[in-house]
C-alpha cells in the first residue's frame, strides 16, 4: 500500500474512540510497540484469531457489524478463562482502501470495545483478500484461569444462554434456496442478524465461575464438537471420560423453536456453531452457588447433563436410553463437509 493509504487507514483507527486509559496499558498504539505492566498477582491471557471472507462471514458483509462479530469472538475466548479484557491488537488485510468501508469498521470496532473496555494497542494493515486477525489480551488473578482440562466424573454439564441461532442465521445470511430472510419478520430478522453478527462474549459469566467451574470453553464449533474438547483436556492416566446430554433440555430460543423444523433442531443446535456461549463442567458441591451467581447476572444457565465414565459423548432422549451422537462439527462458509 501506498504511504498515503497506511496515513488514512491509520486516521480511522486513531480517532475513533478506540483507545482509552485502562489500568495495566503503558502506552497504546503510535510507537513500535505497546507497553503493558500486570498489576501485582495478574497473569496475562492472550488469544487470537482471524477471520476470513467466505470461510468465517459472508461476502458483503456490512463492515460495522462484522467489526462487532470480529472482536466479539475473540473477546469470548477471554471470557472461556474466566479473564477480563484488557486490550487488543488489529491486523487487517484489505483487497483496497474503501474509505466507507473503513468508516464504518472503525465505528463498529469502537462500540464493541468502549462496551466491553478493551482498549486498541496497536495493528497492521497490508493489501490483499479481506481478512481480519486480532489477539485479545485480558488479566486474570495468577492461578484462577478456567481450563479445559479438570472435568471429572460426576460434574454437571452446564452452558449460559441458548443454542442454535447462529447456525440458523448462515443459510439466511448467504441466501440458500428456501431461507428467504425478506419472508421473515422485522423481529426475526434482527435476532438472526444478531445472533451472528453481535454474539455475547460472556466475560462476566467467565468472572463469576472462577473457583467454581472444573472446566470451559466458549462454544465457537458446536458444542456436540467443543464439548469433546473438555472431556479429550480433562482424560487420565485410569479414566477417559464421556458424557451424557439430556435433548429435553438444550436451551434454544424462541425463534429457532418456531423457525426449525423438530427433527433438524437437535442437530443444528448441538453441532451448528459459532454461538459463542460457554460450556462448562460444574462438582456437585458447586452447584448451588453457580446457579445462584449466574442468576445474579440474569443469565441464563442450563444444566443439559452429566460427565460419566464411560468415553465419547450419548444422547438420551425422552425413552431413556443414551445413544451415541449422530453428529457433530462446525461448517464454515463454502465448506462441503465438516471440520
């Protein structure tokens, strides 16, 4: 890119109100590098990801709304550890230099960030196919992080919010024959387009299961796949542990539950993904007081099963019986099979 170019890029991101003073930021972007100081008894938890067009959101997509969905998804991994947001790095590429393109990118990244406090550190940009990389950073009290690894048998298996609308929104989204979203209602359509495009990173819910969750993880591949993740961190040197799901009690929205059709909501629910909710193993001796912080925060948190002994994951449905999953795994845009 052009000298020029990086000189209006660089303006959308330095006066949008995407940078603000936060305890433990040195100095934010400008220099070679940003400078961050952990307050005493803090670790730093860091993660990244990136996003491309036709593989994580659609072409065309409206640039506001895909600059809330870019940092609201890595912001969901600092939720997953039970980490407040602290800060975050952009790398963007571009394919050109669209000034309303760039406008409105800029102000949609600077919602998101003023809402969840997490200040811009720094970025790069290059020419090429649009693609969106940020790495969130988030402090944590040193030895409090959530983690995959530590289910055992016998914790309960709960996660916040419900499942499915995300999955549901794609096929609107990309126009597949039959998901006609001008059909849908105003309301409807303002759900979908949210469900995917503002999914709600659950930093406070991470918060206030510290010390109470034996395990987690946000939801980004379906949880038929990312709950495998737990139980695949959480194996030991005697045990391999599996679990069972409860399908009467998979939390699912009003809307899905009128859009779907019965016999496809378990599936799309359970392996659909991008719903970015948390997954998380519960002891029994928890229970009570994770119910009752998550309910303090007007959350919705659902116990859907039950770790067990036995390996790989069932499904008991309403005769009693648990049966293997007949599915799981997350589709990207354009994907033939799954992951």
């Amino acid at each position: 890119m052009a000298l020029a170019e990086f000189e209006l890029i660089r303006q959308y991101f330095t006066t949008a109100g995407l940078t603000f003073a936060r305890p433990g930021i040195v100095l934010g972007p400008g220099d070679d590098c940003a400078l961050l100081e952990l307050p005493a008894g803090t670790q730093l938890a860091m993660s990244m990801d990136t996003l491309n067009q036709d593989v994580h959101f659609p072409a065309g997509a409206d640039a506001a709304e895909l600059a809330q969905r870019c940092l609201r998804v890595n912001l969901s991994d600092l939720a997953a550890m039970g980490a407040e947001p602290l800060g975050f790095t952009l790398a963007l590429s571009l394919p050109a230099v669209d000034e309303h393109w760039l406008q409105g990118f800029s102000e949609g990244l600077a919602t998101c960030a003023a809402q969840y406090q997490c200040s811009l550190l720094g970025g790069d940009t290059t020419r090429g196919p649009l693609a969106i990389t940020i790495q969130v950073h988030g402090l944590v009290p040193a030895g409090q992080a959530l983690r995959r690894a530590g289910a055992s048998v016998g914790d309960a298996i709960y996660v916040t919010g419900t499942l499915g609308d995300a999955a549901l929104a794609v096929p609107y989204l990309t126009q597949q024959p039959g998901f006609d979203m001008t059909a849908l209602s105003a309301a409807d359509r303002a759900s979908l387009q949210a469900a995917f495009y503002q999914p709600v990173p659950r930093t406070e819910a991470g918060i206030a299961l510290r010390g109470l969750a034996s395990a987690a993880l946000d939801i980004s591949d379906g949880l038929a796949s990312d709950l495998n993740h737990i139980l695949q961190a959480s194996t030991g040197p005697n045990v391999t542990p599996g679990a069972i799901i409860e399908s009467a009690r998979v939390p699912v929205s009003d809307v899905f539950a009128r859009l779907v059709p019965d016999a496809e909501q378990l599936p799309m629910a359970l392996g659909g993904g991008d719903d970015y909710e948390l997954c998380v193993t519960v002891p029994p001796q928890h229970e009570a007081q994770a119910q009752a912080a998550l309910q303090a925060l007007g959350l919705k948190f659902t116990r859907i099963g039950e770790v067990v002994a036995s390996s790989g994951i069932m499904l008991r449905g309403s005769d009693g019986d648990p049966r293997p999953l007949p599915f799981s795994g997350y589709r990207h845009f354009g994907d033939n099979g799954n992951e």
